[in-house]
C-alpha cells in the first residue's frame, strides 16, 4: 500500500513510518496499516494478551476482511482492534448492511477516535462562487483581515515549524485542552513534511500570528492542526488563513477540503460554519473484539478512567 492509493493521510506509508519511529508497532496488511499499543494497566506476554489495535480510516468492511483482520489480532495477541469500518461516506441504506455486517462478525460500537461527523468544502467551484457561498460574517472578517495586511503564504522551513510550535503552545495555555506532545509534533513533521505535509503561516507586523499543518493525500485536503496568537486576534487572521487554505487546494487541483471533525456548539465548528461547508456523516467507531473478557474489562476500566482525567484537566492546565 502506499500513497498513491490511500484514501486517507493516516493510511500512507509515510504516517505508518511516523507511527513508528514515535513508537508504535506497525502491522501492514492488505486493507492497510494497524498501529499497535500496549495497554498501561495489563502484564505484557503471550498468554494474556495486552494490546489493542487501531485501524484508523481505513477502507469500508467486508467479512473477508473482518475475518482475516480477527485473524491478524489473535496471531498479534490483540484484545480487539479500533475501528473496523469504512472511512468514507455511505448512504443510509448501505450504511445499515454495513453496521449489519460488522454485528455479524463481532464487532460493536465502541467509543470515538474522531468525531463521527465532518465538514467538506467542495474545490472544484470557482473561486467566485465559494466566496459568495460564505456567511457575510466570514466574508467581512476576510475583507478585514486583508485590509489589515495580513499575509498568508506556503512557508516549509525550519523557522516558521518553530514558529508553529510556539504558537500551539500559546494555544494550548490559552484553550486547556490536551494536544499531541512537542516531540510528536517534531517526529510527524520530519517524516511527512517531504511529502504530504504544508505549513501555512499568517504573518502581521512581520510576525507569524496563526500557523496551520494541511496534509494532502489523493483528491483531498485536510487540515489537521492549527495554532494562532491571541496577540492580534482583532485582524481576523483565521479568516484570511481558511480562505487561503482553500486557494491553496485549488491550486493544487484537489477536489474536497476536509476540514478535520466537527463537534456542535464548539466555538472552532461555528468558525468552519461559516465558509458554507457539507456536512459528512461517518458510520462512527467500531470495535473488533476478539478477546471478549479483556475486552469488557478494559471498557469498564476506560468508563472510570475518563472522568478522572477530565477532572485532573480542571486542575492541573494541560501542558505541550
């Protein structure tokens, strides 16, 4: 499997190199690549398996697959593997065979890596077109941003990463939500940066205010981080940042922008709102099972750890 033919970034041979150099066992089959992980709280060894696998975005589940994928599992000593489904969109009638399909082998539902809906903007319409498709609010905050001066642009260097990382961790005091760490940070840009992977920067004043990662994969465009000061937030640089974003991918002669989750009445979705995109429903997250006992141990174990750390978020600032 490689590039050319995944559906997903997280499916390229790149992010599997990623993957485990950060250090995750990696297992490459036909259907595509399973990251591997150890869980914290089980004894590691070949009698009691200790490890979950994740199948992120992978293509959409037939038996065959399902079989040779619970095949894969025993043989790697893992408890079950997230998730087992379609990364794609289907429609409603071949959405319910497929979550058939996925009871009949021994799957069920299991709790979310992404969220189960996203948003698509199509970039096969004409500039124009898109412009006039947007809220009037977003076209002002763009007209604003660009009378301003702010200046979006490709910038790959070493200069604008280390720009970008400040700024994630300026976001991530700001915001107190939990991020991906410094080093994985460092370790994803290293092997996808190459390929895959762009850095647009949004400078003001000669200084780098917003700094976005896209990656590129087939016909589509997707925006997985994002970081901005909160020094000049009154020039509306995001606005100008997604509209170039956007630009970006047409010149490119990609056809979707996905825009990476979306979660109702979050602050960010009611930002991508605003550039008039489609909603896409996913069939969600499906887990696999394939030691049941463990399975259902390790569930119950999740349930009460969640609380627990959401609590801990309250009181201890996450850090990057």
């Amino acid at each position: 499997m490689n590039s050319k033919t995944s559906l997903h970034p997280l499916q390229t041979s790149q992010w599997a190199e990623f993957r485990e150099v950060w250090g995750n066992e990696v297992v490459k089959t036909k259907y595509g690549y399973i990251t591997v992980h150890k869980i914290p709280f089980l004894p590691a060894g070949r009698l009691l398996p200790s490890k979950i696998g994740i199948f992120e975005k992978g293509p959409a589940p037939t038996a065959k697959m399902l079989k040779e994928l619970k095949d894969m599992g025993i043989e790697n000593n893992l408890i079950f593997i997230k998730p087992a489904c379609r990364q794609g969109r289907a429609t409603e009638g071949q959405a319910q065979q497929i979550i058939q399909l996925l009871k009949n082998n021994g799957c069920v539902p299991g709790k979310t890596l992404f969220t189960p809906t996203t948003f698509w903007i199509d970039l096969t319409k004409p500039e124009e077109e898109l412009l006039k498709s947007f809220s009037s609010k977003t076209r002002y905050n763009i007209r604003l941003a660009q009378r301003a001066g702010v200046e979006v642009k490709e910038d790959n260097s070493d200069k604008a990463f280390e720009k970008y990382l400040q700024l994630t961790r300026e976001t991530v005091s700001r915001q107190g939500f939990y991020a991906h760490s410094e080093r994985y940070h460092r370790l994803m840009w290293k092997h996808l940066r190459p390929s895959i992977a762009h850095l647009l920067t949004a400078t003001y004043k000669n200084e780098i205010i917003t700094a976005w990662i896209l990656l590129v994969s087939k016909d589509f465009l997707y925006y997985p981080y994002g970081a901005s000061s909160d020094k000049y937030k009154n020039v509306m640089a995001n606005n100008l940042m997604m509209w170039e974003a956007i630009k970006f991918g047409k010149k490119l002669s990609l056809k979707t922008f996905d825009l990476w989750g979306r979660e109702p009445g979050k602050g960010f979705t009611r930002f991508k709102e605003g550039y008039n995109p489609k909603v896409v429903e996913f069939l969600g997250t499906w887990d696999l099972v394939i030691n049941k006992p463990l399975y259902w141990l390790y569930r119950l174990v999740e349930k009460i750890r969640w609380p627990i750390l959401r609590l801990k978020s309250r009181i201890i600032k996450p850090r990057f």
